[in-house]
C-alpha cells in the first residue's frame, strides 16, 4: 500500500515545524538538540518521498550524507552538553554564559 506523496510530504513538514518548535521553545540543551534531529529526520523523509517521486536515487543518496552529519551532530552536541554540565552543574541554556563573545 502506497501513500499519497502530499500525504507524506505534509508528515515531513509537521515534523519540521514540530522539530523547529522543539528546538526554538525548549531551556534545556539536551531537549533542543533532540528537536534539531527531529527536523534531520523530517528532511530526509522529504529528501526520499521526492526521489521515490522522480525515480531518481540522488535523494536516498543524499540522505545517506545527512545521516552521517546527523550522528557528527549528536556527537559534538553532546560532547559541549556533557562538558557544559560539568562546568555549570545545569543543562539549562540559560546558565551557558561562558560561551558567549
């Protein structure tokens, strides 16, 4: 059984916005960082709904490549988040002064 593509497209794009609300509202870091691959993952579908669309492989190929920058992401987020908290004592993004200028 196959989806409608504006269906699936319409799901991306209510993950990204969910992603972006998720990053843009949320104090702590580690919440922020899991809105940010929120919106990763809603690219990539969009990226593969397009290249099912087309029959081309260059969006599946693509997505490939940002699923490696995903997980550099999640392992630079992490490791400032870790190195924050210890620092700080709170993964409160209000409490990161340090970083700033």
């Amino acid at each position: 059984m196959n989806a409608p593509y504006g269906h699936v497209l319409l799901l991306a794009v209510s993950l990204f916005l969910l992603g972006a609300v998720s990053a843009a509202l949320r104090r702590n870091l580690f919440l922020v960082l899991v809105g940010v691959e929120v919106m990763l993952n809603a690219a990539g579908l969009a990226f593969v709904v397009a290249a099912l669309r087309w029959r081309q492989p260059d969006g599946q190929a693509f997505v490939l490549f940002l699923l490696a920058v995903a997980a550099a992401e999640v392992a630079v987020g992490l490791a400032l988040l870790v190195y924050g908290h210890r620092r700080t004592g709170s993964v409160d993004s209000d409490r990161y002064t340090a970083l700033r200028g």
